[in-house]
C-alpha cells in the first residue's frame, strides 16, 4: 500500500539495516514493537465499554502484524483528555491518543501530519467537512475519529400524558417543561452542563439563539449579547424554575442525563444518535424533532467530531501509520460506529450506512452532519476554551449566576489563549 511522506525520511544506518515492509507498513524491529494507545469510553457501562472494542480490534491487527503489539488505555471522557496531557508534560507521550482536542499538541509540533502516517486513500476518505476541521494552519493534524451531531429527543410517552406536542421554539420548550413537571416528571428537561458534555450543550443552546463560541469570521465571541441572552433565559426561565431536575446542571454529566431517560425519568434533552439504541433497550418509546430556537427551530445544528492523533516523540511513524490504515478500514469504521451509535467519519462508510436498512434511523442525522457547525477545533487555544467551559459554565445558570459574568470569564480566557496563534 502506497504511503505518503511528508515528514522526515529516516537515514538508513550505516550498518545497513533497512526497515522492513510487512503488508502494508513497517514492522518492527526483531524484538517487535509496542505501540501505546490512550483512547476515550464511549460505552455507557463495563459491558460495553470501547476497552472492549479496542481489546477486539487489537486482536485481530496483531493476529495479521506479530511484530507489534498494541497497548490500548481507556479513560472515560471526564478524565482521558487530562491524562494525555500529563503523559505528554511528563514526557511520555503516547504513540496516540484518541481525545477531544489536538491543535495546542500541533501548534507545539508534537504531531505527526496526516500524510506523515496514513496511506493516501484512507486519508482521502475522510468526511471533507470533519477533514477541513482537523487542519491547523491548512495543514491536517486531527483524524476525525467519531462525529455526531444534537436532535431533541422527548418522551413520547411521558408528552402524551400531559397531553403536549414536541417544542419548535424555547417558549414551547419552556411551556412543555412546566407542564411535564406539572405530571411529576423527575427531569422535565435535562441540561447537562457537567464536565462531559458541558461543551456540546452550550454550544447547541448557544446556536439555537442565533450566536456560537465564534462570530463570521471565526473571532470569539463567547459574550456576545445573543450568548448572554441565551443562558440568562436558561437561568430565569428553565434551571431557576425547577425544570431541570434534581441535579444541577453544573454536575450533570451526559452518561447520567442519557441513562435517566433511558429509565423514563426524562421528558425531553439534547442527545445523538447513540441515545436512540440506550432508550429502544429500555422500551422507552421516544421521538426527535430539530433543536428549539429562539423563534422557533433552530437554524444551526451542532456537530461534533473526536479526533485521533498520533505523537512522534516514540518514533513509531510507519507502525503507526499500518495500524491506523486498519483502524480507518471501512469494516472497522462501521463496527465501532454502529456498536456505539455513532456517524463513520469516512465517506465510504457513511455511504454504506446511509443505505443500509439497518442504519436508517441514522440517515437523519448523517444527513445533518453536512449541514453543521463543528467547535473551532483548528483553533491552538480550543482545549483551554474548552476546559473552561466545563469547570465553568454550570455556574451561568445556577441560582444568583451571572450569565455575563461567566461568559466574559471564559471569554477572557480565550482571548488570553488566543493571543499566542
């Protein structure tokens, strides 16, 4: 298999060792080679959790690669991206990493590009609109890894008895809340503003009413006035009367927010396609309609992708490269994406899936994902934007928080962040 290089060629020794090719990619030394993987949970249990998918695929590469083994480390998503970066600030680097975030490991150049590693048509296959968002500088360091994109899930069950139709504007959204509780509903509408999805959710709240981490031309503006109206209204007219539920928003974690509606306990929140499997599983019988906006649906939707990223500090370049080709097969793109509800993020896997009769409730949102905004990934200053949405965004809308307040902290922290690119 043709590999592209456009890093560093390796100076063969002067012993005359010569590295070996084996299939498609370099092998290892006589001794073999370990290639150490820290990749996120996407499961929303043990018995599902991605150690288990990654322990599977790592099987079947070694069984095909004997000379290189594959260490894989699954943290969940509370926890993976700060471990990377201690490994990486200790000087153990993995050889990749499977996180959330990748420019500040560019920026620093800590990364191998795209085509230091992947062979060119596994490169090319990648979704144009998630490869575009892995570039920093016009130039790709993120490889897309999983996506998804945010409909409104509600209870159908739950709507009937208070007698509601699904939400198309916030004022909806708010009315069908009240009367959800009024029903004695645990969780009229979840909002997890927790460290796991803390990102998503302000940013599909923040699309909804008209404004975004971004403005046009790609400037943050985390305070901007459509902002600080969009979580004011949150505070005063969903979390400050009770609509939210028993946990503060703050501390609501996705998992905790996606397994309460999977038991009934939630009328309507924000999920992806992999909530769909966790609810059918549990009889819950639910629907999907478009994001409420300000004025009715939302005319921008989220879209979010996972990125995989590979360090050179270990020097494993071609291994590296060989396994990531079998990671990025269209077989193996569409086991993980179906096993865990997620969209591929390659075009010939999202081709099968979007004819594929049993992926047609996914056609939705793979469909949506063309049309949808993705965090400012390509941006260095993204992870601590980020990190400071999650530890702080919860208190936007607690009881006395100020929505401004907050939002102009953030936003001082990524123009502080951003004054280096």
């Amino acid at each position: 298999m043709q590999r592209r290089r456009t890093g560093t060629i390796a100076v063969v020794s002067a012993l005359g060792m010569t590295a070996v090719l084996g299939g498609c990619g370099l092998t290892g030394d006589s001794d073999g080679v370990t290639l150490k993987l820290v990749a996120a949970d996407y499961g929303d249990s043990k018995d599902n959790s991605s150690q288990k998918y990654w322990d599977e695929l790592v099987k079947s590469y070694e069984a095909q690669n004997p000379d290189v083994r594959v260490d894989v480390t699954v943290y969940s998503w509370n926890d993976v991206d700060r471990k990377v970066r201690e490994l990486v600030e200790a000087g153990k680097a993995p050889d990749m990493a499977q996180i959330g975030a990748y420019s500040d490991y560019a920026d620093k150049g800590l990364l191998y590009r795209a085509d230091d590693v992947l062979s060119i048509p596994v490169q090319a296959d990648f979704v144009s609109q998630l490869a575009g968002a892995g570039q920093v500088n016009g130039v790709q360091y993120g490889l897309p890894f999983a996506a998804s994109t945010r409909v409104l899930f509600y209870n159908k069950t739950l709507f009937d008895k208070a007698g509601i139709q699904p939400p198309k504007s916030w004022d909806d959204l708010a009315e069908a809340a009240e009367a959800l509780k009024g029903e004695g509903v645990e969780y009229p509408y979840a909002l997890p503003l927790g460290p796991e999805e803390a990102p998503a959710e302000t940013m599909q709240w923040m699309l909804s009413g008209g404004g975004g981490y971004t403005d046009d031309v790609g400037t943050y503006s985390v305070d901007s006035p459509q902002n600080v109206t969009t979580f004011t209204w949150l505070r005063d007219e969903l979390v400050g009367k009770g609509l939210t539920g028993p946990v503060a928003p703050g501390k609501l974690n996705r998992a905790d927010a996606f397994d309460a509606f999977a038991k009934g306990d939630v009328g309507m929140l924000n999920g992806h396609p992999s909530l769909m499997k966790a609810a059918s599983d549990k009889g819950v019988k639910y629907g999907m309609v478009t994001t409420p906006g300000i004025d009715g649906e939302s005319k921008n939707t989220l879209g979010v992708s996972d990125w995989m990223t590979a360090f050179k500090k270990n020097g494993h370049q071609g291994e590296v490269g060989d396994f990531l080709d079998f990671v990025y097969s269209e077989e193996n793109v569409l086991d993980f994406s179906r096993q865990y509800g997620l969209l591929p993020v390659t075009t010939s896997a999202s081709q099968t899936m979007s004819t594929a009769a049993e992926d047609k409730n996914l056609k939705p949102f793979l469909d949506e994902l063309l049309l949808s905004q993705l965090y400012p990934v390509g941006k260095t200053s993204w992870a601590s934007v980020s990190a400071d949405v999650k530890k702080h965004i919860g208190e936007a809308v607690a009881s006395g928080g100020s929505p401004k307040g907050v939002l102009g902290q953030i936003q001082a922290t990524a123009m502080r962040a951003g004054s280096a690119e």
